[in-house]
C-alpha cells in the first residue's frame, strides 16, 4: 500500500528535469521521474521534464505552469497508456 505525503510548501514546486538547464524550442513532459530520465537519455530533445504527482493532477499542475510551459514552440505529451495516463492527456491538452 502506497502512502506518500508532503512536507514543507508545495507551492515552489516545478516540473522534475527543469533544472538540467537544456532549454530548447521542443518540451517533452512525462508522468513520472524515471520516464523524463529515460526520455531524456534516449532523445536529443531540448527538455524533458516530469509532472511530480503523476496523472491525477498534471492538468492542474501544468496550468499552474503554463507561462514556463508556453516559452517551448512545442509541447509533447508523453503519459503512460493506461485509463489515468489518457484521461490526464486529453484533460492537460485542454
């Protein structure tokens, strides 16, 4: 059973990735930290990044977001294929 929890303000959270300072004109964002690792590696995009709380709030985080996420000419959406990863897709490209 998976229980996590915060401590200290979350409000000064940002994407994972977003320091590895490789701005680009392309933005890859994923669902999970080990994704935007391996996405990393294995792409020559300008940055990848990470949502930190998975699915279930990524729509939300990302328009928390939106002025950082509107500097890249384009946005790519990389969740997992299962219900939650889809669902978090059509409701963050809105």
């Amino acid at each position: 059973d998976k229980q996590f929890y915060w401590e200290g303000d979350t409000k000064s959270i940002h994407f994972f990735g977003s320091n590895t300072g490789k701005h680009g004109k392309s933005l890859l964002i994923t669902e999970g930290e080990l994704d935007a690792a391996s996405a990393s590696q294995m792409t020559s995009f300008g940055m990848v990044v990470s949502v930190p709380n998975g699915a279930q709030s990524a729509a939300k985080f990302v328009k928390s977001h939106l002025q950082w996420v509107e500097e890249f000419e384009k946005v790519y959406i990389c969740f997992d294929g299962d219900e939650a990863g889809k669902l978090a897709t059509e409701e963050t490209m809105n």
